[in-house]
RNA sequence: UGGGCCAUGGCCAAGUGGUUAAGGCACCGGACUUUGACUCCGGGAUCGAUAGUUCGACUCUAUCUGGCCCAGCCA
C-alpha cells in the first residue's frame, strides 16, 4: 500500500510521543473476533492501525481476538486474512489472543495474590441486581472478602473444572459505586465448557474482553491501541488491568469514531442473518459492503484505501454516502479498465443499405484516455444490436442526444446512421429499427460537414458474445426507518439480472474489470462458466441525462 | 435519569483566537466532447442555541438543546 500523510488527533498523539522519547516507534494492531467477516467499517480500524504504525517506523499485528469459544469459528480467521491482505495491510506478526491464554491466567492468579481479584458464586441473575443501574450504584457482592487463600484455591478449581458453567466467575475488586458501570466489579473470567478453535479443550475458564485485550497489547508491546468510540467508558478499565497485571509494557488505548454507510447493514450480526436467510448469495454477495462482497462486486481495494483516508479520522459518527466511495471506484478505473461495447437492453438496428453479408472489422482504441491500453477490432455488418433506451420514435426535445425517427447519430467508432422506420410486434413492443448509413461518416476518415445527434455504442448482432449482466440496487428499502426491522423491508429488486451481448472478441477472466461504454464499471463474476459469462456491475458511469418522469 | 463522547452547507470533512470559513461527494448552471462519461469554468454555509471572556471567537468559559455509547458470565 501507497502510504498516504494523514493528519488526525491520534496521528498528533503518535506524533508527540515520539518526540517526547515515550516510544521509538508505533506499534499496532487489528484485534477481530473471528465471529464474522468483515465490513466498511471495519477497513478504517484496519488502515488507521496499519498506516499509523507504518508512518511512524512501527509495525501492525493481526491478532485475533478469540476469547469466546462459542461465537468464534476457524473459517473466518481465513475470510478476514484474506480481507486484510486484499487492502494492501500486511501484518509483521499473527497472534491469537488463545495464544496468550496461560500467561492471562498466571496475571489473575497474580491479582488475587494481590487482593484485586475474587471469586464470586452470585448468579448471573444476581449479579445483575447488584450491579444496579445507570443512576442507582452497586452493592458488593456478599463473597467479596473471601481471603486471598481461598480466592486462589477457588479459582485454581475453576480452572481445573471443579466447579459448573456459570457457577462462579472471578471478579477484579474495583468499586460498585462507580458512575461508570464498567468499573463495577467487573468479571474478568467465566466457567464455559465450550471447544476452541485453537486451544480445544484445554480450558474451561475464559477471560472476558476488558481484561484479556489490554494484556494481549502489553504482551505484544502495542504501543497505541486504537479502537472504537464505544470503548471509551472501558478505558479506566484497560489502564486498571495494565496497571494491577503489573505489565511490563504499557500501552495506551485511543478512540477515534466508527465509519458508518448510510442505507447499509453492518454489524456482524446483522450480516450474518442475512446470509443464513439466504437474502444474499453469502458474505461475499456484492449487495453487501463487506470487504469479500466489495471484492468480489469488483470494487479496486486502492478505491477502499483511498477513501477511508479522504474520510480522515473524526469522533463524529454520521452516515457517510456511498456515492463518495463510488467517486473513488471510478478515479482508479478512469484509466485502468478498458473500454468495450455491451448491450444490456437489445434494440435490433438494421442497416437497410449495407450489404447483406459483409462484415467489416473496424479498429477501436480500448481507452481513449490511456493509449498504453491499445486497440482492438470489432465487427461491424448490417444488423447491430443497440440499447433500447438509445431508440424513441419521436425525438422529444432539442436534449434528446440519441436516435428517433429522421435523426442521424453516430454509432460509435463505425458511421452515421439515420432511423426510417420501425416494426413492432402485436404487443406494440419496437422489434426492428430500421436505418440507412452514410459510407463518407466511417469513424476516423475525419468527416466533419455535419455533426450527428450524439453517439450511440452497438454490438454487432452477427458476431458477439451473450452474458448475463448483473445490476445491484439497495438491499434495504426505507433504511431509516427504524420501526421495522431490516430484514422486513428487503428490496425484492435489489438483484437485476439482464441478458446482454457483449464484444465478439472480448476476452474475459475471473475478476477483470471494463467500462461498458457509456454505462459503467463492470467485473467477471465468479460464477462465470465456459458458457455463462457473468457480469457484476461495480458502479454507473455519472449521468447529467435525466430520463422525463413518464 | 448517573457517567462518557459528539455537534461546521443535503452527506463527509479541514479549521486549536485575527482566513473572503479548505477540500471531496451530491446538486444546479455553462464550456468542451466519437462515452449525456472524462476534463474545465461557475454556483451556495457565519460554524446546534444563548450568555460571557476578548480589541477580535468556528476556535476559550458557562448554561441549554440535540445525537451516540454504557446497566452481557459478548467483543
């Protein structure tokens, strides 16, 4: 990845503390949890710790945050890495917070001999009622001042599977009264017999997220942990366990506002029903605004990078539009993609006065904007297929830049052509366009006593290829509603599928990427076979063509 | 309601006492054009509110209003 100079508050922090002699370097990391794959959202955390580190001599660990054996599965541990190494993030080390699971565990044992920790046999029920509520402060647990002997011994018994799932938990000894809830007592192990992914069945006691992750980053010698807003009210914890651990390395958490697209689903669990309902074809589905479906939608991961940097850094947390990522989409593929003709809409064209079986090869400039892209050939003969909305009997207004009855344009890179009649079905649906070409108009010979009415694009409909095209609309309809859930106001048209023709000697593979000329983007599905070639489209070229409210 | 955080045009966002208040997206004009694309030109905010401090405030203080987060043996 290009390194880009970014200027934010945590990069100003970063900034200070090594000048001040605090840290050499920064040191960060990107803490999943293997529950899910990734989003959007989560490609700001990645690239903020992955760009910080890098911009100030440091590295980036991946560490996976599995401290919840029955929410966590290998297979996404393999989805996210892939996720990650698609933005262009290498990690310099991957670590499992498992990984780190005896030393967690000798760091309890280390604050129950310091009487900062004790076991507590309250229910979970119970617990609840005594930790009260946002304006009523805790009261102590009535097992709070057993003795350092005992709390050692109970606790080695937790671990050694003496007692049952959720009949003890062990406690940091804070304060109950404290404002902040996170600072109630709270429990830093529980009893869950459940198999790790990674550690089997080696434990039954696992520790909770606000006292395993500060002893993940000190372990690795993180030395600025960069996380979500909502992490905020867990700082005095975090700074708490670093402190009563008695870790070496101190490491300081700064939070910085989380990335949120407006009319998207996000949040793992949200994903996840709706891939296991099947409203999507899975975490990969180009609907999505996960990083698999951005890549697989055919989205360039530059686009993601340059985008989450134009975003910067802020603590304000307001949807962001998607036209704005859409913009850079479009910036990366300007030049890079070739150009090619598709028609997703066949209208026939027919040439009245082109001979009936010629056809001519007429060569084409493969991005007009890039000539290192070079040229191709494309055939050309009496019958053409154009787009149906290029075509309207009557030209309405002097704005209609297309073909109509009497109007002349220019199929492009071939000749003018002037519409003279139609024939339609019983339907009344157009079935034939028919035309006539002016031979002195051919593309390129320079002819320029007359300008057509706009340019068309076509596929010959003698020599071409079909596919399927596939065009995405928003998932969710009426997203801000907030009285009915998402999964009620699925948009049963979100997924258009056109069948179209495309170049006869276009060559396509898995993943590349085109302009359709005067559409869009477009990427090879993956579930493009030797017969059905599949096209997603990415993003819409921009249109100031406003189609008359019919 | 106790605590924490946030508040700049339709959206995102620079700005940390003195600027005509950057920029991007979107939108609206116009030029150019073998993509109604691209490119180019032009268009709009007094900074949540109020009261202070100051020669001077988007930037400091106070109060208010609005939004987000916290009462999992999730992360």
């Amino acid at each position: 990845m290009i390194l880009m100079k970014v200027s934010h508050f945590i990069n100003t922090i970063i900034e200070e503390d090594i000048e001040s002699g605090k840290h050499k370097r920064a040191i960060t990391r990107f803490p999943p949890e293997p529950n899910g794959l990734l989003h959007l959202g989560h490609a700001r955390a990645i690239i903020t710790n992955y760009t910080m580190a890098k911009n100030h001599g440091g590295y980036f660990n991946l560490r996976f945050d599995d401290t919840n054996p029955v929410k966590e599965d290998i297979s996404f541990v393999e989805g996210i890495k892939e996720d990650i190494a698609w933005l262009g993030c290498e990690w310099e080390n991957l670590f499992f917070a498992s990984d780190y699971f005896n030393e967690m565990y000798q760091r309890a044992l280390l604050l129950i001999k310091r009487g900062k920790a004790f076991v507590d046999d309250l229910s979970a029920e119970d617990i609840k009622k005594y930790r009260g509520n946002l304006t009523t402060p805790g009261k102590e647990s009535p097992y709070k001042n057993r003795s350092i002997e005992e709390n050692l011994q109970l606790f080695i018994d937790m671990k050694n599977g003496v007692y049952l799932d959720g009949s003890k938990v062990l406690r940091a000894k804070i304060d109950m009264t404290s404002p902040n809830m996170n600072m109630r007592d709270p429990i830093i192990y529980r009893i869950q017999r459940a198999h790790h992914y990674n550690t089997g069945d080696e434990w039954c006691i696992y520790p909770m997220y606000d006292y395993a992750h500060p002893i993940e980053d000190a372990i690795e010698g993180i030395t600025h942990s960069l996380c979500s807003l909502e992490f905020e009210d867990h700082r005095p914890l975090y700074d708490w366990v670093v402190k009563y651990c008695e870790m070496e390395k101190i490491p300081r958490q700064i939070e910085f506002g989380r990335l949120i697209m407006a009319n998207k689903v996000t949040g793992k669990r949200n994903l996840k029903q709706l891939v296991e309902n099947n409203v999507v074809m899975g975490w990969d589905d180009p609907r999505l605004i996960t990083l698999s479906g951005q890549r697989r939608r055919g989205v360039p991961p530059e686009a993601i990078v340059d985008f989450i940097n134009a975003l910067g850094l802020p603590k304000t947390q307001g949807p962001t539009e998607i036209d704005m990522l859409d913009q850079f989409v479009r910036d990366h593929l300007k030049t890079s993609a070739p150009r090619t003709n598709a028609v997703l809409d066949p209208l026939k064209l027919i040439v009245d006065n082109y001979p009936e079986d010629k056809v001519e090869y007429l060569e084409v400039e493969n991005n007009r904007e890039n000539e290192a892209l070079g040229t191709r050939k494309i055939p050309f003969s009496k019958y053409v297929y154009i787009e149906r909305e290029d075509f309207i009997e009557v030209k309405p207004n002097k704005k209609w830049k297309r073909l109509a009855l009497g109007i002349e344009v220019r199929l492009m890179h071939a000749y003018f052509v002037k519409a003279n009649s139609i024939v339609k079905n019983e339907q009344g649906v157009i079935t034939e366009v028919h035309c006539t070409y002016d031979e002195a108009t051919k593309s390129g010979s320079g002819f320029n006593e007359r300008k057509p009415n706009g340019n068309i694009h076509f596929v010959d409909a003698t020599h071409n290829q079909k596919a399927e095209i596939r065009l995405f609309e928003d998932l969710i309809l009426d997203f801000k509603d907030k009285d009915i859930p998402f999964i009620e106001k699925i948009n049963p048209d979100s997924l258009i599928i056109k069948h179209g023709f495309i170049e006869e000697g276009m060559k396509v593979k898995k993943g590349d990427r085109f302009q359709f000329t005067r559409n869009g983007y477009y990427s090879v599905d993956k579930d493009t076979t030797k017969d059905n070639i599949v096209f997603n489209r990415i993003v819409s070229l921009r249109s100031s063509f406003k189609k008359k409210a019919v």
